[in-house]
C-alpha cells in the first residue's frame, strides 16, 4: 500500500513548512535524505505563521508543517511525532558561573524573556511562552533573531531556545544553560502537523527522526 501511493505522487513536489523559530537546518538535511529515496519528487520548505497551518494544509498549499507543541487541538488534522529536545536559555556571558550547565527558570524570573516574534506572529508566541512553558518573566518582543542576540549579549534580557538551534549560535558573550524547572529538564516536543495517514509525511518524519537520534 505504502509503494501504491508514493507512485501517485511521482514527478510531484512535496510542500512542507516550518514555523521561522525552528529554523530549517535539520529540515533541510531530511528533504535531501528524502530526495535521494525519491529520485522523482522535490521538497520545497517554506517559514509560515502559526495560526496558517489549518488552513494551509486543508488548501493543499502545504502537505505538512513541522511545529513545535502548542497543544493545539486540529480536528480534521494528525500529529506526527519527530522528537523531544532539551530547551535551553541563552543569557549574557558572566552573570553565572562560566562552568555552569543549568538554570531553573525561576532563577531567571527578574530578568525579561526575549520573545522572537513579528507583530502577526506575537499572539502564538506569547501563548507558547506564557502558556505552554509557563514563563513567569516579563516578555520582550523584537523581530529578528539577531535582535534577539545582541539583547542577550548585552544583559538586556534571555532567549529560549531548543538545543538543536542553539547549536548554531556561536557567540564568546553568550552562555547556554540547559533550561530547568523544580531540577527536571524542560523539552519540547517536534512533530509534523498535517491531514490523517498521509504516508509521505509519515516517512519524513521517520527520516527526521533517525537524523535527530
């Protein structure tokens, strides 16, 4: 059944997107991975908003969007679990021990949480992290990631981040802990979000997940 329905997309590209926060490193990587399998089919990537995916998805302008949890409920749309990475905070080189690897974000609670977010992107974003990771500091919002760097460096805030895409900021005035609450690891949880056994979807995720493993 599985090779039935890959033949019905032959020649055909594959639409996926990903919230802008996550970056597309890793996306990138699998599309290849997934291109090499399917020598026929092309995967394009696109950024796009949170509160597009429904509707984008369900007009077939996009096959999939990969997203960080939300708890969001879709109806008419199914989760497919890619993986769970460490969250951690990015803060200004020096406020802490340079030999320290943790924090426990009550300990960062007088210090604002720099939210990287446009103004149509805001409303999500102050949900995720008010609601879903339960920041209690005040939230800065600039729009750019570089903004966002630049607040860290100069002790103007910190910025949550997933491990994976903390990797890719390589600055001597910042420091990364590994983000705590009560001394357990706080995660996030990757999946792709799209319409029910859609088994191309399926296997990407399946391919992003031995890539994250």
């Amino acid at each position: 059944m599985k090779d039935q329905s890959l033949i019905l997309y032959t020649g055909e590209k594959m639409k996926i997107g990903y919230l802008k926060n996550l970056g597309r490193h890793e996306l990138e990587q699998a599309a290849g991975k997934w291109q090499t399998l399917h020598k026929d089919e092309k995967v394009s990537l696109e950024p796009v908003l949170y509160d597009e995916i429904e509707v984008k998805i369900q007009n077939n302008e996009l096959d999939a969007v990969l997203v960080n949890s939300r708890h969001t409920i879709y109806q008419q749309l199914a989760t497919y679990p890619v993986d769970e990475v460490a969250l951690v905070a990015l803060v200004q080189a020096g406020n802490f021990n340079k030999y320290q690897q943790t924090v426990e974000v009550s300990d960062l609670k007088n210090l604002p949480c720099i939210m990287v977010a446009g103004v149509e992107e805001e409303k999500s974003e102050y949900h995720y992290l008010k609601d879903v990771l339960q920041v209690d500091s005040d939230l800065l919002a600039v729009e750019t990631l570089g903004e966002a760097i630049l607040m860290v460096e100069s002790g103007s805030g910190y910025l949550i981040m997933n491990e994976k895409t903390a990797t890719h900021i390589e600055d001597d005035q910042v420091q990364k802990l590994f983000l705590l609450r009560d001394g357990k690891q706080l995660t996030e949880e990757y999946a792709f979000i799209a319409k029910p056994e859609d088994q191309r979807v399926e296997e990407l995720s399946k391919i992003l997940k031995e890539d994250s493993n």
